[in-house]
DNA sequence: AGGGAGGATTGGAACGATCCAGACGAAGTG
DNA sequence: CACTTCGTCTGGATCGTTCCAATCCTCCCT
C-alpha cells in the first residue's frame, strides 16, 4: 500500500523499484512466460512493495478492451413473485470475476408518457453509447420473452452479446444463447402430480403471444395426453398478476373441480394460493399447487410452494463461458445451450 | 452511426468534419458556454452526423475518474426474504444513471474453506485493488449491520463511499451514510396493532448483538410503555430464519397468548404464519402479524402480510446525492440523514 | 489609429498502459 | 571465427481524451 508522492504508482515506478524497463513490468503482467525466473520475480516483489494495481483506463484504452460486461437492470413490476434476477445477478458477477470480468449495471431513462414528446427513448440508444464508447465489452441481454428488438440491434452491428433465452421469434438468429427448458420442468411437475395421483390437473399460464407461456403450456399439454388425461377447459389464461391466479383458480375451482394446478410462474401460484385461503382450501391437503421460478415467496410462504427451480447459477456460469470465449476469439462450437430446471416439492402437493 | 474506415469516430474525427481543433470539440462536450452559439451547433451537427460518443476510457485515464460507483452485492441467503437488496439496486442504478453514474458490481471470491490456507481472502483487498487500479471512483456499502470493516478501511484511506447503515459501533465516524429510522418503523407498527384494540402485543426479533435488531425492539418496547401495555415474556429472540419464527411464534402462543406478532423482518413473520398455519389459526382474523421490509412474500402471501416498508427509492437517491456532492467536491453539510419507514397494512392485520 | 481587455479558439503535452520493432547477449551451427 | 538463432529485454510510438498556455480575433476606449 505504499504511495510514492501522494499518487497511485504506475509501470513505471515499479520499473524503477525493480530496476528493469516499463515492458519488462507490463510482461510480467500479461506474459510471464517470456521473463527469465529471476527477473519475473523481482518485479513481482517490487509489484507487491509498492502495492501496485494496473490502472484499468489506461488499459482499456490500449487494448480497446474494458473487461465490463454490461447488464441491463429492468424496472420490476411490484408484486410479481419475480426475484429470479436475484438468484441470477450473484451468479453472474461471480461467474464474471472468475472471468477477470465485472458487470456493469444499466437502466433505460424511464418513458415518462407526459415528457416533451421529441426525444422518444430509443431502447437501443442505451445500448449503442455504451457500446461506441467503449464503455463494455459485451452484453448479457435477458427480457427475450416475446422477441426482443436488442437481440437484433446488437446482432446486426456486431455486438458481442449472449442472451438468456432462446430466439424465439427469429429463427435467422445466430447470436449465442442459454436457456431453461421450461417445457419440461411443467412436464416434472405434472409427472409429480400423476403420481400422486391426481387426474385433474389444470393450468394456469399467460396469454397467447408469449412464446415462453406457450412452452411452458405445451408441457402440460404434452404430459397430460401422455397420461390420457383430460385437458379440455382445464385450461386458463391472463396476466402474471396476483389477481388473475386468484380469479381463475376461483373459477376452475367452481365449474371444473381439478384436484391439482399447475402454474406459469409463481406470482399465478400465490394467487391460487389466496384462492384456496378464500375458500376455506388447504393447499396440500386438499388441493395441489405447484408454481415456477421457485421464488423466495415460493420458499416462504405456508405450507410451501412446490415449484420448478431453473437453473441460474449455471445459466450464468454457460453465459460468461460463451462471452469470455466469444471475446477472446476461440471458435464458439455450440450456438444455444438449453439446460433443465429442476422440481422442488414442498408442502402445497 | 456512421463509421470511417471501420473504427469508431474521436475526437479528431469530429473536429476535422466540422473544421474545428480538438479541443474545442471537447468544450462543447464539457463547457458548451465557451463556444460562440454557431460553432456549437456546427460541433453538434458534426457529432450527430459521425454517431460519436466519446470514448471512457481516454477520458477517465485523463480526469482520473471513471464515473463508476462500485457496489458489492453479497451471496444472499437463500429462504430469507431478502429480497431487499433488489429494490435498492434497481433505484440506486436509476439514481445513479441520472446523476451521470454506472454501477459497477463486484464480489468477493468465497472463502472456501478447503482452500490452500495461505491466501486469507482479505474482504478489503477487493475495495483496494477497485480503487487503485481507478476502476471505480467511489463505493456504496450497505452490509453495516453488525459493524463493518470495510468502512473503516475506507475512510481510513480517504476513499469515498456513503454507506447505508448507521456507523452504529463507531461514534467517531465521519462518513456519510443514510439509514432508515427501524425504531420508527416499529413503533408505528404497535401503533396500529394498538388503535385495533390489542393489549397483547408479542416481539420476536433477533439476537442481543444486533445493532438494528436492538434498534427495532426498542421501538416495540418504547410503544408498549407508552401505552402502558405489557411486555415480560412477551419478547423472543433468535435467528433470522423462518424456522426460527415458527418456534417463538409456537411458544409465545402455548404460555402467553399474545394476539399480535410484531417480527423484525418478514422472513421470521413468515415463520410466524407457517406456526399459525400449523395450529389452524388465521392470520388477520385469529391472530394479527405485523413483518418488516415488505418483501415480495409479505405482498403475495395470503392474506397479505402487514409491514413496514422502507423508502429504498428514497434512499437511493440521498445516498448518490450525497456520492455526487462529495465527488463533485461540494460542502456535504449533513454527515448523515435518517428517512421513516411507512406502514402498509395488508390482511394479516 | 493604437492599445488593451476579454472572449473564442488552438496546438502541444500529459494521463498510464500496450504494441511494435529493434538491441543485446549467449548459445548453436557451418 | 563469422553467422544465424533464440530468448530476454528495451525505447519510442500510440490509444483518445483533457489540461495548459498561448494565440487570434473583435470590440471598445482614449
């Protein structure tokens, strides 16, 4: 931690320190390999004496090359059961450090309705500036769940980027991707249910025109027929609120009597969950729910949301993997990767 | 977004095609007022037609300075309903973007404890190497709630940051920090628990050794007296898990009856339900419980759980109000700044 | 008309790292 | 012994911006 003068010291004070020249320093940094034993190793104490650390803007503006990967932060809905990006986030900034990389966090400028209506916010602008001044390497991009106009931006200016989540709508895509399957974590929770011995099984997902609601719909589907189960009219679809699981589950509850539901995400589940509460129903016992995202409301709340856990630790891990070798220019073999979530029973099945 | 034999526009770039020098492309960046007004526009013209954005890193290595706040986000514990820290980010990222600021993350490597012993993760070597490398130009701390090394290290070593969380074990701190007002929140709790006709008012908090844990039982204690209502063995403490509420919740109900639970945070008022689930009481109609933080589980879990919200938006703001103030080197007149929390009553109450 | 004053604009130097081409020895080869 | 080869190390140029000091221009005053 030692300063020399006030100032942070540089190349070429530990040169000095070490006796050797500023390249000699810069290689026992980047290239250790071409330093004789000897002399790699006084330069390393002198590093360590001075308390060197390479200043990142210099290098960045060598090297063109920033070691921050930028993530865009949404505005989350209040309400909506969605902490998945908590879980995700940590694993990303930790698989990014294993890298030599940070995530850099951004937001687009709200879209106030009332602002002086000229300057419309582009959502691509934010992405283009950091881009141009060379402010990140790369993205993570991950709202893919009814197309997204990014994915093809960046794709078109050649952008490095990887996405969570499958080009749905654009088969042309050739931009790297990690997905959950999420056909067949509603195919494990409908299997859990049959063996328990359930016949009716509804499902409560979202409206038509989310491709993901759609796959998630298509495995309850799927495992149904399999089963020879009847689906007809055991089938709801609304938003992702609270309020729409509760209704729909009334609604079933009253003219279909299903001794299951299975659900898009966790905040329908929640809403189920009131649902069973207003009508004097204990999940579990006498009716069973199982939800998706396995959120911390899941994990919390009485007697416990049975769920279907997607598998973000190593979503994120596959993710920095495809960027780092995207960025250091290795040939990236596979262009999508689909990883299977898992499901954690609890009390509510 | 046009480009000149395939690399990105500078500065020079920009002075040629609007036939000026460099330096005074610069000043309609930085000091727009030295220009005459036409040459102004004819820069901005030129900055439009090429798509330039200045590049961050030769501006950062030249003003020392990276516009960056660095934020450390830590493994969060998974079953508490710590969903907190996301709320926070999305404002902070906000305020931060408004303030002319990106959020770098970071963490620190896990401490294994298998590891080759010699390399101790020092916590603070993280804070240090961000800061002598200029990767970031100042930190938000939030984890001070049992004392906290890395302000310590910090302010000793002049590095700005502005925590959330009281110095609580050190007195003579002088950085600035935003806290909510806990004993407030608390306080305003009991009060409505009061106003509904209870007498028998239960706390279950945390362990002694726990600044905000003794802050926010201070605020039940001091309400009880005030309303003369009592309090022996009306108080548990322990851990800050939902296991650990259901017991207190388990026992206080078996010897003491109390009507109405007061927690420290949601994550133990959850356990409280579970332990209401589990003797067939209803909360809201049976028993009241009020929680702390109005995490996502306190919005969806049924009914609705009663708590104390703090103003992370708020917070957010004054916290990079203050960064910017002392980065900018104004006066900070106000060393620190205490928000209330509010009450939102919700079914189980 | 000459001399300041002050605003507008400019070119060179600097920030701290890496790239590049070349220098220096020591070792190997004909 | 001269010549090449290879491993090691070096100095100058460069990345794109801002700082600094100097210059130019315009206008006003005497």
């Amino acid at each position: 931690m030692a300063e020399r003068n006030g100032r942070a010291p540089t190349l070429a004070t530990v040169a000095d320190e070490a006796g050797v020249s500023r390249q000699t320093v810069s290689n026992a940094l980047n290239s250790p390999h071409l330093l004789r034993a000897d002399t790699l190793e006084r330069v390393q104490r002198a590093i360590e004496t001075l308390g060197y650390s390479p200043n990142r803007a210099a290098r960045s503006l060598r090297t063109r090359s920033s070691h921050l990967i930028g993530l865009r932060i949404d505005p989350a809905a209040e309400g909506t059961a969605n902490a998945l990006m908590d879980r995700f986030l940590h694993s990303l900034v930790d698989s990014s450090r294993d890298a030599g990389y940070h995530v850099l966090l951004f937001s687009s400028p709200a879209e106030e309705p009332g602002e002086t209506g000229a300057a419309a916010p582009d959502p691509v602008a934010v992405y283009s500036d950091l881009l141009r001044s060379t402010a990140v390497d790369a993205f993570v991009i991950t709202d893919t769940y009814r197309g997204n106009p990014q994915a093809g931006w960046l794709e078109a200016h050649q952008a490095p980027f990887v996405a969570f989540g499958r080009p749905w709508d654009d088969p042309d895509a050739t931009h790297a991707w990690v997905d959950v399957d999420g056909r067949a974590g509603v195919s494990l929770a409908v299997e859990h249910l049959v063996e328990r011995g359930h016949t009716r099984i509804a499902w409560i997902g979202w409206q038509r025109g989310s491709f993901i609601g759609e796959d998630r719909r298509a495995g309850w589907l799927d495992t149904m027929h399999a089963h020879h189960l009847p689906t007809s009219r055991l089938s709801a679809r609304g938003d992702d609120t609270l309020d729409f699981g509760r209704r729909a589950a009334r609604a079933l509850l009253e003219s279909e009597r299903p001794t299951a539901f299975v659900c898009a995400s966790d905040t329908i589940a929640m809403g189920v969950l009131h649902a069973l509460d207003g009508a004097d129903l204990r999940a579990g016992r006498d009716i069973a729910v199982v939800g998706f995202d396995d959120s911390i409301a899941a994990q919390v709340v009485p007697p416990g949301l049975t769920s279907v856990r997607q598998p973000l630790e190593q979503v994120a891990i596959e993710i920095i993997g495809l960027l780092d070798k995207r960025l250091s220019h290795q040939p990236v073999l596979e262009q999508g990767l689909l990883l299977s979530p898992t499901l954690v029973v609890r009390g509510s099945s």
